[in-house]
C-alpha cells in the first residue's frame, strides 16, 4: 500500500518550514499536519497546496511519505526530520549522532 | 583597508533599490517563483533547509571592527543571533526572512559592504592568506592585488554569465594558507627573473565531484599584465567552457579535457591578440587602490615580552593556545592571533553575535581595528603587540573563544551539511561534534600534531574534504548517511587530493575511524614527521589494514 503523505513547502515571506494542516492552513508544527491516505487524497491536498503557490503564501510544494507511530506523524528521512526539528546548531551540545 | 569612494557607495546603494524593487514585486504576485529565483541568487539570497540563506561577501576575508559589530547587529536583529563563517571567507545568515532582506542589505551598504556576486556563475569572492601584511614569510601584501580582481569582476559585462562559478584565491607568502591550487585560478606572488614580483598562475584546480589540483600556465607573469592575462583565461573558458551539463562546466574540465599546453596555447594566442589594447590597470589607479592597504604603524617592541614569558611558564592552558594560536609577525614584539571558532562542542566557524562584538572589540582595543576571516574558518587578529596577547586571551577567555587547537585536529573545516544546505546528502555538523568530543582532550591533540581534518555533507565539497590530510565525505546510500574517509589531500604547497581509503563508515562509527587512521599515523611515524609525510612514505597499506583488517 502507498505510504501516507503531508504536504510539505517554505513560507514565502520568512522561508521557514511549513507543513499543509486542516482547512488549507499551514502550520510549523508537524504534528498537525494533515495527513493524505492514499494517492487520492494526496492529489487533493496538492490541488490546495499549489493554488497556495499562486497566492504566494509558501513557495517549493512537495508531498512526502510519512509514517504514523500511534497517530503522530513521523518524517521518514533524516532530511525531513531536521527540517520539521528548525533546529538550530549554536547551542553548545554533542549530538546524539542517530537522529 | 579599501573605503568606497562616491561610485563605490552609489552602485551598492542603487543595486540595494534595485533589489528591494525585487523582493516587492515576488511579494506582491508580479514576479512567480521561477523569475525570482535567478534574481536573489545573484544578491547571495539562497532558499534552504529550514530559510532562506543570506551569503555575505567579505573581500578577501577582511573586516573591520566596524563591519564585524554590524554583521553582529544584522544578525541579532533580523536572523538568531549567528552566522556561519565559510571556507570563501565569507558570512551566512541562515535564518533571514525574505522580507527583511531589504533592510538587511541597506545596514550592510552602511558598512560597504554587499552580497553581490556570492553566487551564480561569475567570479565569486577572491579570497587570500589570511596574515597578509603581517606573515614573516610574505613578499608582498595579495589584499590590493584581491581589491583590484574584485572591482574589475563585479558586474563585469563579458564575464557575468560564465559557464560556472569562478573562484580566484591568492597568496603572497612563501607558505601556502589560501588552498590557491584548489581554485579556478590560483595566483602566488613570486620574484622573477629580474628579481621583481610578478604573479606565478595555476588553472583549473577545484575541487567538487572531479578535483583537481591546479596546474601552472605561467611560471611568471608581470605583475601590469594581471588583469588582461585573467581575461584571457577567462575568455578562453568563457569561449570553451561546457555549458550542456552541470557537473562538466568548471574551468577544471576544460584545462584537463584539452591539457595544460593547449589550453596555454589558447590562452596566450588570445593574450597575444587583445593585451596590447585591452586596458590593463592604469598605474593612477593602482596607486590610489594601493594606497589603502599601507599596514597599520606598528612602532617596534622589544620582541621578548618578559610578562608574556612569565605567563606561559605558569598558566598551561596559557601556554598551550599561545603556542598554537599566537603566531610570528614580520615586526618584532607583534603577534598574529587566531581566535578559534572550533571549541569542542560548537558547529565550526558559526560564530554567535555577542562573540562577534567581543571580538570587533577586542579589534578595536588589540589589534589596530583589522580582523580576517581564515579560509579554515576561524576569526585571525593579523597585528597584536605580544605585551598585549594576554589581557585578549583573558577577554576571549569567559566567550569560550580561547581553545589553542590552531591548525590541530580540533580545527575542523565542516560545511553546513544536512542540517542547513538543501543540497546535502548528509550531516556535517553532528559528526564533526562527535570527532571534537573523541579527540576533545588537549593533550591528545598535541600528541598527534599538526593535522587538517576537513570534512563536506556531499560532493559539492564546501568543506573541501578533498584537501584535508583526513577529508570525510557524507553520502546518502539508500537513505541511510555513509561517511566516506580520504586520507592524504594537502591544501598547500605540493598539494594533493585525498585518496578514498576503503567503504564508507556509519555515522555513529566515524569517531573510532578517525581514531584508528590517527593510531596507525602515531605508530608509522618517524620521528618528526607530520601524518602528510608518513602517508607518502607508507601509503595506504596499514591504514586499510587497521581500519578494515581482513574484510
Ligand atoms: S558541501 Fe554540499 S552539503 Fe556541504 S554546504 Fe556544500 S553543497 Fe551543502
């Protein structure tokens, strides 16, 4: 079965990492984030991010897969765990290297 | 240090407007994304990971106290409160908003300062030794002959669409600290035939997906010919360069598609032809640029400081930074100090703007208002009286600005990698952490002495993992990062590409192999040799043996 998907894009204004949420809202927070079952849903909720593109509110739409550990949205790739994390790396501190 | 003069301040201010128009008009709907695009870039504006990115132009790594305490401002009020210095000598702001770019850019031109040309497919920040006008080794200052490059390249009409980026670095010293066999151009400065100076060029080094280490086109070329002999390298490439595909375009392919000679024959035909009537610097000029590069009066001291002796007999810590960080200058009783942005636990060359204004004061109070930025990333004072290197240590001190790791493994060169860069394939930053914590004790350090660890989040080589003695690359294999080692790249003189030692290591595994590659170095060594020499002499055998036995 295909994985589930969220909708992904950068605000236009500031840049920062925006996820596409309920009723065509986009939220920094990935948790609520609107999730696509199956390649339909997905469609539909690009449909809505692309017309975001036109009104210039985020810039750089894409979906990516997803999985849900007991209904949380959690970013498969490293990628998208640290750009859904806005962290940022001056903080004196050792990583934990697996992400 | 250059001041801009009426045209200077009236070509930065305009393109400030220029640009503001810009970023109206994509907020406003009349520029779509796709126009947008190519306009920002040629302002340094990238769209990253988690932001937009900010690339700063520091001309040849030059700033004054003045200028540091601004990008501080900048980057207290319009970003998080740091930036990233990188191996182009350069500021980035990783966290602007696209809506304050104009203001952004406005502080700066306060400044003299600009974006221009930090990306897209032109001559990008030409940057040089970062102890010029101070190096005991120097035979004349590169910053003027950097200065001139820089107002001949910017917006220059035949070379602003290149086939790719073009990166020119130079160096003045007998000791190589600008990496020049690794640039599109690299120049050092060199006595000839009459006992003059003039410019020995290197083309097509570089490093990215197919490194290559620069080769000689001239082994002298007088100095009043610079500029005409850098068009004619860059027409010929402008002319030949590849334009089809991406990964073949840098002047590196060109060189070593064609050979040295034929691209030297090419080269000095076009020179030949077009020299005597292409405008060469006028000697007015060239006097007037010069004449804002005369080093700072540095009276002489006495060149032992008993205070300072006294001091490093009894304060090792003391003892251990000065030893590494405080380094000869050409006049006796001054010093040039490296101040480390490596402390163990730290992204390398990000620098926070408090310790950006400490250190633009301790310019002002120490060091005749001058500070570099090192290609290795770190911040350099170039002129400090010796008496005075221990009241800077003591400020640098509380900032955690004072760990003695100059040029040790600790001195990591790391780009952003995953954590930032949208091209990245893996992270950088965590796993340059990780080496720091392993080797993060002085002592051991020491032990092993003087050793360039360089390490880049993907090919694109930002962190020029080519050139370091240990260069670590990060790869994706199926979604998973991979590290992979080279062992023997050397950024200066007799300069090398590393070599690919064996397959890639897990992130979590990267630590131990740098630890056994440095054993293998300890227990191979003779006597005095540094880990570069004992590479050459036992080559790869007994490093692949201790890092992967018999797999
Ligand atoms: S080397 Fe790659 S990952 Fe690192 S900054 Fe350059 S492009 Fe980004």
């Amino acid at each position: 079965m295909a994985k589930p998907n969220v909708i992904t894009a950068n605000r236009l204004t500031d840049g920062v990492v925006v996820y596409l949420a309920a009723e065509g809202q986009w939220t920094e927070a990935i948790a609520n984030a609107q999730v696509a079952e199956g390649e339909e849903e997905t469609k539909a909720l690009e449909t809505i991010a692309e017309n975001a593109v036109r009104e210039r509110e985020v810039v750089g739409v894409y979906p990516m897969p997803v999985a849900l550990v007991d209904g949380a949205v959690d970013p498969l790739s490293v990628r998208e765990r640290i750009r859904a994390a806005h962290r940022t790396t001056l903080t004196k501190d050792w990583y934990d290297v697996p992400l | 240090m250059y001041r801009y003069d009426e045209f200077d301040h009236a070509f930065v201010r305009d393109r400030v407007a220029e640009f503001k128009d810009q970023v109206e008009r994509r907020l406003s709907g009349a520029l779509n994304e796709e126009e947008f695009r190519p306009l920002r870039l040629r302002n340094g504006l990238y769209l990253q990971l988690h932001a937009y990115m900010l690339r700063i132009a520091i001309p040849y790594g030059v700033l004054s106290s003045r200028q540091l305490r601004q990008l501080a401002m900048i980057a207290r009020t319009w970003d998080r409160g740091y930036g990233h210095f990188t191996t182009r000598q350069n500021l980035q702001l990783n966290w602007v908003k696209l809506v304050d770019i104009p203001d952004v850019l406005a502080a700066l031109a306060d400044v003299e300062m600009h974006c221009i040309q930090t990306s897209g497919n032109c001559v990008r920040n030409v940057t040089a030794d970062p102890y010029a006008a101070a190096a005991v080794d120097e035979l004349e200052d590169p910053r003027p002959w950097c200065e001139i490059l820089r107002q001949w390249s910017t917006l220059h009409p035949e070379f602003s669409w290149l086939p790719r980026k073009f990166k020119i670095a130079i160096s003045g010293a007998a000791e190589d600290r600008a990496a020049t066999a690794f640039h599109d151009i690299g120049l050092r400065i060199v006595k000839g035939p009459n006992g003059e100076n003039g410019f020995r060029v290197l083309v097509g080094g570089g490093m990215g997906r197919i490194p290559y280490v620069g080769q000689e086109i001239r082994s002298f070329l007088p100095k009043e010919h610079l500029l005409s002999y850098i068009e004619s390298i860059l027409r010929v490439y402008n002319l030949f360069g590849r334009r089809d595909n991406i990964h073949k375009a840098r002047i590196k392919i060109l060189v070593n598609a064609l050979g040295i000679d034929k691209f030297r024959e090419e080269v000095e035909a076009d020179w030949e032809a077009t020299h005597k009537s292409a405008v060469d610097l006028p000697e007015d000029e060239k006097r007037r640029i010069m004449s804002y590069f005369a080093p700072p009066d540095l009276p002489p001291r006495p060149a032992r400081d008993e205070a300072v002796a006294a001091r490093r007999a009894s304060d090792p810590a003391f003892a251990n930074w000065y030893k590494h960080n405080v380094l000869a200058h050409r006049v006796p009783g001054y010093a040039s100090v490296v101040i480390s942005l490596k402390e163990p636990g730290r992204t390398p060359g990000d620098a926070s703007s408090d310790a950006m204004d400490l250190v633009a004061d301790l310019t002002e109070r120490f060091g005749h208002d001058e500070v570099r930025v090192n290609y290795t990333q770190n911040l350099v004072l170039p002129h400090v009286a010796i008496a005075d290197v221990p009241a800077l240590y003591d400020a640098l001190v509380p900032a955690d600005l004072a760990t003695g790791n100059n040029e040790l493994l600790g001195d990591m060169i790391c780009c952003p990698g995953l954590d930032y860069c949208n091209l990245a394939n893996a992270r950088s930053i965590p796993i340059a952490k990780e080496i720091a914590k392993r080797f993060e004790d002085p002592s051991r350090q020491e032990e092993i002495g003087q050793l360039r660890l360089n390490m880049s989040g993907c090919i694109n080589a930002c962190g020029h993992h080519h050139s370091g003695n240990i260069g670590i690359l990060g790869v994706d294999k199926k979604g998973t990062e991979l590290y992979q080692i080279t062992l023997g790249g050397n950024p200066k003189d007799s300069a090398s590409v590393g070599t690919i030692i064996g397959p890639g290591f897990r992130a979590e595994a990267v630590p131990q192999a740098i630890d056994t590659i440095v054993d293998t170095y300890i227990e191979n060594r003779d006597e005095g040799e540094s880990f570069l020499e004992t590479w050459r002499r036992v080559g790869a055998a007994p490093f692949k043996e201790a890092l992967y036995g018999a797999r």
